[in-house]
C-alpha cells in the first residue's frame, strides 16, 4: 500500500486564524485540503478560488470541488488565483459532471493531478472506467456538504474493493475521521486522510495529527 498521507482540511479551521491554524499543521501535513462548495451539489457554500488568496503555504494543496458541471474557465479562477502555491490534484464529482473525462483531461493538462470523488451511495463500478485515467480517488465517508459528521463504516467495501483493483493507488478518505475512525479506514486499505474538524477544533492541532499517525501503525 501507499505512503500514509495527512491531509488537514481548512473547512472547519477558524477563517478568522486561518493563517495561525495552517502554520500549525503544515509541518505535519502531506496535503493541505480546500474544500469548495457551490450550494448547488451541495446544500452548503463556501468561498470560491478567492479563498486561496487568503494564505499561503509551503504544503501542497488538495482542491476538493463540490461544485455542479464545474468549468474548464471555473477550474481556470483556482489555477490562477495564487501563484504561490502549489496546487497537487484537483478532485471532481463522478455525481456532478457529465463529462468527466473531458474534465480530468483539462486538469491533467494544467500539471495538476486530476482525482474522482464518490459520494457514499454511489458505488464503485460507476468509476472503474476513469481509473486509469486518475492519480487518486477520494471515496468520501460522509455526504459531502458539512465537518463535524460521523464517519459511514459501509464506505470501507468500496475501499477494499478499490484496495484490491489497484494495489498503488492513492485512496482517500474524508468525512469523520478521527483517531478510531482513521484505524478502521487504513485497514480497509485507505491511505489518504483527510480530517478537519478532529485537528482544527483541537487546542494542540498537531498534538491531533499525531495522534492519527499513532493509531494507523
Ligand atoms: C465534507 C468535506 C470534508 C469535511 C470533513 O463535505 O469534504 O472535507 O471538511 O470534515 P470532518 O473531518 O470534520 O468530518
């Protein structure tokens, strides 16, 4: 299995301290996600590629978009927005594009990662096709939308299933992982963590991580 990969998610982290929170974590971050929401595929909203203006940090970042038919121009305003940092992937919903194909070509062709996210009910045969296609996908183990919800343990037939498809894949998790929970979802065959709320409502944010990095050995 791949590396073990620490990704904070900035969602649940104080916007206020935002800089102060990533400056605490990025020493023990792989990736650094950014979740973005659209109130469309989701019933939440959240800042746009602006958001990206508002800090900066040596970690690469994780573009999570929970976006509806996002645009290669839309894609565009988050390749542009800081030039400081580095963007690793940009994960798309198999449940929000109709072409997804055409959309993962034009993030691969920006030097960027392109990823498939899939929501708890969508099963895994409806990506094999793009696997190749992929450097990661992202089996989300909460519906997308909120932080601060609990961990769906169903999610984990898909990550074994995915585990044994492709034994070098990058395969995330996201959506109440916290020291039990990260255990569970490693077992199964998971090695990308993303966790917001069990690090960024911490007082001790790395204290958090490392206790994450404990509980998966
Ligand atoms: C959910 C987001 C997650 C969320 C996870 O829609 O994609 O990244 O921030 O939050 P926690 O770790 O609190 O479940």
């Amino acid at each position: 299995m791949p590396k073990i990969k620490i990704v904070p998610s900035i969602l649940s982290a104080d916007q206020d301290k935002l800089q102060e929170g990533i400056n605490e974590v990025e020493d023990y971050s792989d990736l650094l996600q950014v979740d973005v929401m659209d109130n469309k595929f989701v019933p939440n909203i959240t800042p746009q590629a602006e958001l990206l203006k508002k800090f900066n940090t040596k970690v690469p970042l994780d573009i999570h978009l929970m976006v509806k038919e996002p645009s290669n121009d839309y894609i565009k305003t988050f390749i542009d927005s800081n030039k400081k940092l580095k963007i690793n992937n940009i994960t798309i919903h198999y449940e929000a594009c109709s072409d997804l194909e055409k959309t993962l070509n034009f993030i691969k062709k920006n030097s960027i990662i392109p990823c498939i996210a899939i929501n708890p009910k969508t099963p895994l045969d409806k990506i094999k096709k793009f696997l190749d296609k992929v450097g990661m996908v992202l089996i989300m183990t909460v519906e997308p939308g909120f932080s601060g919800q609990k961990f769906v343990e169903d999610c984990m037939e898909k990550v074994q299933e995915l585990r044994k498809l492709k034994p070098n894949i990058d395969i995330e998790v996201d959506g109440g992982i916290n020291d039990k929970t990260a255990a569970i979802a490693v077992k199964a065959g998971a090695n990308v963590l993303v966790v917001s709320s069990f690090i960024f409502k911490a007082k001790d944010k790395a204290g958090a991580i490392k206790k994450i990095l404990a509980s998966v050995k």
